[in-house]
C-alpha cells in the first residue's frame, strides 16, 4: 500500500455547499479532478491528472477499505462510505464520498467519485477508536473505523446534511 507523506495533523475545512468530482481510468490514474476538488487537494491539475487517486489517500485509512471500494465499483455497483484523505500539505479532510462506474456502449471505461462534506457525528464514528469489548469492523484502521454510508432508498433517506 502506497503511504504518502507529510502528513499533519490539520483538519482542512470542506468548503461549504462544494462538491468535489474526480474521474480515473480503470486502474484508477485521475483523468478529470473539478475546480473544487484541485482547491481542496492541494495539488495542481497537472500534479493529479495521470497520477493515481490514491495521492490523496491518508494513511489513516486502512488498505481494507479500498479493497471494498474496488471490489465493490469493479462489480458495477456504487460505494459510498467516509473516507480522510489527505492534502498535499499533509493536513486531511473527511469526504462523504459515492464512488460509481463510468460506462459507455455497456463497458466500464472508468470511475467517478463525487465527494460531499461529512457531518461532524459522521467524522466521529468514522474516528473513533473501537469499543474495548467490541467486535472490530471489517475495515479498522489502527486509529479508528471506517464508516460505511448506508444505501440511500426511499425508506432510507440521505440524512440532511446540517450539522
């Protein structure tokens, strides 16, 4: 697993009411980042396309959590989950983070993440060191857990995003 560095331990706040939308290739090599998504990254364009999305990746986040991730989207079906990523600088940001295949003429031809701001009980969960007398989650980082965002259906409901 690839670890970048620096790394600090700064929170980078998520620009209000901002999305970020990156595309890849299929091995993941970023074709496309948005205005939005340069800005909070911290690298430049020509620093993020050709190189792969994992320059962001925090080493917080525990390998097995992008296992899922690939195994899930390589699968044709959506991710979504809380992910910290890290900025160039070293300091992190939290994303909600839906992950979905790009498909044209019935091929998958890449990805596409659209990452929104996580709410601060969603960051929490997502941080928090598990419970001494709990079963550990399948993807538990040594300083916490990854959250897995639900499926959004119509008797499950996004959670409104004020915090």
């Amino acid at each position: 697993m690839k670890i970048n560095t620096p790394v600090s331990g700064t929170e980078y706040p998520f620009p209000k009411g901002e999305t970020l939308v990156a595309k890849t290739d299929l091995q993941g090599s970023i074709t496309y980042a948005n205005d939005v998504f340069i800005e909070v990254s911290g690298f430049s364009l020509k620093e993020l396309v050709g190189n792969n999305h994992n320059l962001v990746r925090h080493p917080d986040m525990p390998p097995e959590a992008f296992a899922d991730l690939w195994a899930t989207i390589q699968a044709g079906r959506p991710w979504r989950g809380i992910i910290k990523n890290r900025r160039k600088n070293g300091d992190f940001y939290w994303v909600k983070a839906l992950i979905v295949a790009v498909r044209e003429r019935d091929q998958t031809i890449g990805y596409m993440s659209v990452l929104s701001t996580a709410t601060a009980a969603e960051k929490a969960a997502a941080a928090a060191p598990p419970a001494a007398d709990a079963t550990p989650a399948p993807h538990t980082p040594p300083t916490g857990k990854v959250v897995k965002a639900p499926e959004t259906t119509e008797e499950n409901p996004p959670p409104s995003t004020d915090e």
